[in-house]
C-alpha cells in the first residue's frame, strides 16, 4: 500500500511509514494512494460474512500485502471481538451501536486496530515508540484502554481540563503503567494544536520516537469504515430494499471520512449525513461554501465540540477534482445539519419516550438529523451511528430523563479509581519542556 500527503501527492509512503509516523512533515494528512471499489464476489457474500471476516476482506483490499495474512487475520480477530448490533427503533430508522468495546465508545474500533498494527510494525525496532493524542471525550479512554501494556510503546493523552465527562476522564486518568494523561488548560482545539506542533518540531522528533493515535492517522481511519459493511449486512439480511443512509455524529470528522472511504470502495450508501452541534463548521461549509473554522462552543455532547476538524483536510482531497466545484462535489454525497442543546436534550427524551431506547447526546444529534434528512428524502432508511454508552454521559442523561440509569459495572468501578494526571498550560513550550525531560 502506498500513501500520500494531502499536501503533496508526489511523495510517497508505505504503510509502515504512514502508520508510524502519523503525519507527514509537511503536516499535510496521509491518505491512499488507491482506493478501488471491492469486487462484485465480496458484495455477494457480504450476507454470509461475520465481521472479522469483512474486516479481513475490506482491510486486505486496502493495504494489499503489507501484513501476511496469518498475522492480519490474528490482528483482526483480537482488535474487533465484541459485537455491533444494529437496533431497529422504528420502519425507517435504525441504531448501530458501536459501544460494546472495552472503553463503551466507537473509538475502540480504531485504537484496538490501531494498537495491533503499530505492536506489530514496532516488533523489530530497539527505540521506544510515544504516542501523541489529544482527545475530546472518547478517544482518550479508548486510546488507553487499546495501548495498555503495549511493549516498547508509551502514550501520552492530552485532554481539556473541565471538558470532559466524569468518567471520561476516569478512563484516561487511572490505568497508569504505560499511560499518561496531560489535563491541558484550554480547549480540544488546544489540545490538537499542541500534538500538531510536537510533529512539526524536528528537534524533538531527533530527540524522540513520535506518532500519533487521533484519527489523523490513517491507521484509525480504516478500521472506522469496517462497521459501515456490517450495518449494510445487517440491513441486507432483514430484507431492507430502501436506499441507506448513515447519519454521524461529528467532531473531528474522522468517521464521516471512513464512511467516505467506504463509499468509494463500492459500498451502496445514498448519502451520509453529517450532523453537529452548535460547532457546525462542515455543515456551514456544504450550505456555503466557506469554511471558516472559530473557536470551539461547548455543548452537552462534547466529544462534538471541535472548531477546527482535521479530517476535513481529508475530505477536501477526496473530492477535489479539476473544473469541478468541491462544495457542489461533496454535497452530493453529504448532507449537514447543526443542533443546539436544547434540541438535543428534547431528542434524547423523545427517543426514550416513544420507542424506549436510551441515547446519548451525540447519538440524539444524530437522530435529529436524519429525521430532517428525512423530510425532505423520506423513501431511505437510516442508520444513526450511536458512538458512546449512554452511561459514559450519566449526569447530562439522568438530568434530561429525571431517572437513574445503569453504569455498566466496567465503568462504575473507575469511578472509586484515583485520578492521575499532569496539568500543563495550551503554551507549546510549557508541553515540550515536560515531554523532553520525563522518563520513558
């Protein structure tokens, strides 16, 4: 598998290097090389395939021999085993829900993947490898909880201070051992400019093995595209005929991009829907054809609460064509719609209300979107991509329900835990003088 960066196509990379690395030099995004549609065979038998299976399928098509097949389908079948139930709530709407992992969010798709790929790369090198990662709520917790123990690999997890919920940060702030967690003084945003600029800065890279673990690096995204195929199966095999369409809840804009990724490799999606909160930069984009990042707002479903979305830089590239209007390009293929609070609030009380099913408030972004969605393209059925328990959002659900709700007890014990971490300033410096002198 070859790679380029979003800035510079003429420069290019293998899997190896894409993974290990994280970003390119130029602080472009790796992206492949190729992207072809799966075969005709792979879609008939999609029905019949368990989700390891896909998995092995879709990923071998992407990266080619990179990773022989005993070792990929072994890589495979340790990252993703548990389920991904598709939960039908009314003719025309399902769930799928992507928390049944260690961390209960969708994350851990792409770190426990992510995890398994860098071990394996990292198996013949002597210098101890550090991941960067800054994260808005879940990728920090599943990040953690993927690279727990990782020989020859050490984590670093920069989170907003106050931004993250109780258990959030419990899942970030408790393991130890190979992981540690920087509570930064400011936003996500802060957070992400801070890993961005540790990449840029060749000093500390001479100094030190660094790479990344958000959804800027490719290794994340492609495993976020696997459950796309598993909720189409899932569809196929209840006899749906209806046009699908997937609505996500977005922040940083990595699983819309999968999504994307899946479309292009021939799986039938009629749109995907791109549904936010107050921080509405992508949607204001497709309705305008401006992007104008601003600092991130803070809402109840703060995972969301992203101003400046790397993966958009993704997005732009797999749509950017000669004499064609990228805005228009994009807008066949993603619809976006924005939500406040008080909208999603109504939402995660309605979808409990009328069909009995408790949802988090980034999944009720998504729902609110595909029902407007649906307004205007009302013979389709959606599939709103459900990304976190709603226990890991206890106090926001309890308050909206006025009910006590079950914490899984995974995660009712990390709340007895003590917290462990490192407060640091949003000044780069602040962040490069901790790194260079602490103790790997």
């Amino acid at each position: 598998m070859q790679l380029y960066s979003t800035k510079n196509k003429k420069n290019l990379v293998t899997l190896k290097e894409a993974v290990m690395k994280g970003l390119p030099d130029d602080n472009g995004l790796f992206m492949p090389k190729n992207i072809l549609p799966l075969p005709d065979r792979f879609f008939e038998a999609l029905s019949r395939m368990s989700f390891v299976e896909t998995a092995q399928a879709v990923v071998t098509h992407l990266i080619g021999d990179d990773i022989p097949p005993a070792a990929l389908s072994q890589l495979v079948e340790e990252a993703f085993n548990f389920p991904v139930p598709l939960v039908q709530i009314d003719e025309k709407t399902a769930v799928l829900e992507l928390f049944h992992g260690p961390s209960l969010a969708f994350k851990d798709f792409g770190a426990r993947f992510m995890a398994r790929l860098m071990g394996y790369f990292n198996q013949t090198e002597n210098e101890r490898l550090i991941i960067l990662v800054a994260t808005s709520g879940d990728t920090g917790g599943a990040v953690a909880s993927g690279f727990y123990k990782t020989p020859g690999i050490e984590v670093v997890i920069l989170y907003p201070s106050g931004k993250v919920s109780p258990l959030q940060e419990k899942q970030l702030t408790t393991l130890g051992h190979n992981i540690t967690a920087l509570e930064v003084d400011g936003t996500f945003d802060d957070c992400q400019a801070i890993v961005k600029e540790a990449f840029l800065d060749k000093a500390l890279n001479q100094q030190l093995r660094l790479s990344s673990a958000n959804s800027i690096n490719i290794a994340r995204l492609i495993p976020q595209s696997l459950y796309y195929f598993e909720a189409y199966k899932q569809l196929q095999i209840a006899g749906n005929t209806l046009p699908v369409v997937f609505s996500v809840p977005s922040g940083n804009f990595g699983n819309l991009t999968a999504g994307i990724l899946a479309k292009k490799m021939g799986l039938p999606i009629e749109h995907i829907i791109a549904a936010t909160n107050l921080n509405d930069i992508v949607p204001h984009y497709l309705n305008t054809g401006q992007y104008e990042p601003k600092m991130s707002v803070r809402t109840i479903s703060n995972a969301m609460d992203v101003g400046n979305p790397s993966n958009f830089a993704r997005l732009m590239d797999l749509y950017q064509k000669e004499q064609c209007h990228t805005c228009d390009m994009m807008g066949q293929d993603i619809k976006g719609y924005a939500f406040d609070d008080d909208k999603t609030k109504k939402a995660v009380k309605h979808i409990y209300e009328e069909f009995q099913y408790l949802m988090d408030p980034h999944g009720a972004v998504g729902y609110l979107a595909l029902k407007e969605y649906q307004q205007i393209y009302p013979d389709s059925i959606g599939v709103i991509l459900e990304t976190a328990h709603p226990a890991k959002f206890i106090e926001e659900v309890e308050n909206i329900l006025n009910t006590k709700i079950t914490i899984p007890e995974r995660l009712a014990k990390l709340a007895k835990e003590p917290k462990s971490a490192i407060s640091i300033s949003t000044d780069y410096k602040d962040f490069k003088a901790w790194i260079s002198k602490h103790d790997f």
